[in-house]
C-alpha cells in the first residue's frame, strides 16, 4: 500500500510507458523470488509484487486513455477497448493461464514454482512489445514538483470535484467487497470441507465475468443509456446477489455432506451472478475515470483511490476470523448498497454539472449571435 502508491504516482511525472516497463521489470523479480525459501526473499517478493500492482492498475489505464485522446480517436471507441480487455484479459486469458499453470504444476511434473517462471517469460515478451511499439506520454511535467506537492495537488483535486471524491468512494467499496469475495467463496460453498471442483468453479466464475464485460460492451454503445445510470442496477444486483448467504444461513443451516450442498448451489448462483457484475463494473468504471479525472493528475488520483481499499481489506483479513462468513458477506452488501447510492449521487452531480455546460454554452452563443451597436 505504502510503496505501491508512491511508485504508482510517478507516471504522471515520469511517463506511463516508462512506470508500464518497471512493472514488467518488478514482477518479474517478484516472480524469481518464488525460487527461494527465505522469509525475508519471499518478503521482498511480496513488496515488488504489490508495486507492481499499482502500476498495472495504474500507468497501462493512464497511457491508455492519454494515447487515445492524443490520436484524436472517438471517446465511444474508449468504452469498447476497456470492454474488450477485460472480456479477454480478466475473462479468457486467465482461463488459459489457469489451465497452463495447472499443466506445467500436475502434467509436467515441473512443480509448484514453474507457473511464475512462465509469467515471468510472458512479462519479458510483454516488456519487448511496450519498449518497441508505444510512444511515451506524461502527466504534469512541471519542474520543481515534490512528491508532496504531487499528492497534495491530487488530494486537491479530489476535494475540490465531487464526481472524483463519489467515484473514488464507489471504486473503493466495490473493489474492497470484490477482494473480501475472494477470500470467503472458497468456505462459502465447502463449509465442511467437502470435495468439490474448485478449478471448474473458478472457471465459470471467469465466464461469468466474460458475460458481464460482453453485456457493458452492449450497454455502452448506446448512445441514449449513460454509465452512470445503468451501473446504480448493477450494485443493486451485486448487492442482491452477496445477501444470499445470509438468507441461506438461516434457511438451509449447513448439513454434513460429501459433496456441495443446496445451499452451496444456491450460493454458487448468486456468486455467478456477482462474478458478472464484476464484469460489468471494470469496464464501467474506467469509463468513469476517462470521463472525470484530469489527465494532468490521473495515475496519482487512481492510486489515491487505492489506499482506502488496501485499507480496508487489510482490515477484513486481520479480523476474519472473528465473525461468521454470513456476517462478511452481509457487510459486502451493505457496502455494495451504499455504493449504489453513493452512484446515484454521482449521476444527479454529473446531470447538473452537464446543464450548467449547456447553459453557459447557449449564453455564449447568444452573446455571440447579438448585432455590434455602431
């Protein structure tokens, strides 16, 4: 959280194709770390990996929106590139990364290291392709800035804007129930540790996602429907979809079983339908984010946003074991509650702030079309 932030924060000063490279660089690092049976080298590993996920959720997206605007492509073909790369990076890639890492693991008999030295071969390529083919771009390059001034223009920035201060809160209370999802499904649908196909279930959950990335895609080409408005659904359904544990907790207690139970089915459709939204809400949000953060400022604003998730699901896992899984999930949709209205407000600010404009516009041009007093 604390490296991983102020790393991120220099693409805007230092190039986002430059911050996509040390990425690469990093985690390939942190990959290599996995060879070593140190405390402290597996330590090291864990620091490098969570730099370089800020990057990756950081410097790619900002380059990505920067290069768009600069070669003067329409703002509609923005929302089919984020639908398009979670469809096949969050969706299909990671399907087939499961099952190479599970063939080089079992098939192969390389062991339980040589899935991360194949990511790190992945990343090298990965590395090549941005050093060859992207153009650099930047944030504010002005001279004399400190890292503080940097930060304080950010948090600035978020204070001043009440759409970047509601979007921030919705991406951290949607992300921060995401990532608490991750840890609780597992137990969720095997309570008594049953036999159950947990690759296969991944693997749904991952098309499920396909399916919600492929449903946003089709939401976000229409013209008439705006983001901000179909994603208030969305948390609804989110939300709807994680209080099912909590009903099935009371209706159907857990019974001592071999397999999957009714109620880890019932769950195992709601968790579906939630993997979907997940894929709806990626493409959505980095909508948003292109729509309402500066560019001058944008890799360091996105890493703002990610300090209070970090936070938060430091919390959760610190205290995991102190509350019932119904009582997490429960939590999980309040807070996909709350983000559902905290959208509606995004979406009644963002109305007004587009009637001002056109406001202020037609002023203009009246003052334009009156005739000179000679």
């Amino acid at each position: 959280m604390i490296f991983g932030t102020v790393v991120g924060s220099l693409a805007d000063r230092y190039g986002r194709k430059r911050m996509s490279v040390i990425y690469c660089i990093t985690y390939i690092l942190s990959c290599f770390t996995k060879h070593s049976p140190a405390y402290r080298v597996l330590m090291l590993g864990r620091v490098l990996g969570g730099i370089a996920t800020s990057l990756l959720f950081s410097s790619f997206e900002s380059w990505l929106v920067a290069e768009h605007f600069k070669r003067g492509f329409e703002a509609q073909w923005l929302s089919l590139t984020f639908s398009k790369a979670i469809f096949l990076g969050n969706g299909l890639i990671a399907i087939l990364a499961g099952l190479v890492a599970n063939t080089l693991a079992g098939t192969f008999g390389l062991g339980p290291v040589s899935p991360f030295d194949a990511a790190a071969c992945v990343l090298a390529v990965g590395m090549a392709i941005i050093i060859s083919f992207w153009p650099e771009n930047y944030g504010d390059q002005t001279e004399g800035k400190s890292f503080t001034h940097q930060f304080t223009q950010a948090a600035s920035a978020i204070a001043s804007d009440e759409k970047i201060a509601l979007l921030g809160a919705i991406q951290s209370l949607f992300e921060g129930s995401m990532y608490t999802f991750v840890f609780l499904w597992t137990p969720a649908l095997s309570p008594n540790d049953q036999k159950i196909p947990f690759g296969f279930i991944f693997a749904t959950f991952m098309l499920a996602s396909m399916l919600g990335s492929s449903l946003a895609s089709r939401l976000m080409s229409r013209s008439h429907l705006r983001v901000e408005s179909y994603m208030q659904v969305v948390f609804a359904v989110a939300s709807g979809s994680l209080c099912l544990p909590v009903i099935i907790q009371f209706f159907l207690p857990d019974s001592p079983s071999d397999s999957i139970t009714a109620g880890g089915r019932l769950n195992l459709l709601g968790f579906c339908i939630f993997e979907m939204c997940v894929g709806v809400f990626w493409p959505s949000i980095m909508k948003m984010r292109s729509q309402y953060i500066p560019e001058e400022s944008r890799s360091t604003i996105m890493n703002f946003f990610r300090i209070p998730l970090n936070v938060f699901v430091c919390v959760v896992l610190y205290n995991v074991s102190a509350f019932p899984i119904s009582v997490m999930f429960g939590m999980c949709a309040i807070f996909l509650a709350v983000a559902g209205i905290l959208q509606r407000r995004l979406l009644m600010v963002s109305d007004k702030h587009r009637s001002r404009s056109v406001e202020t516009w037609a002023t203009e041009k009246e003052s334009e079309a009156e005739p000179l007093n000679i």
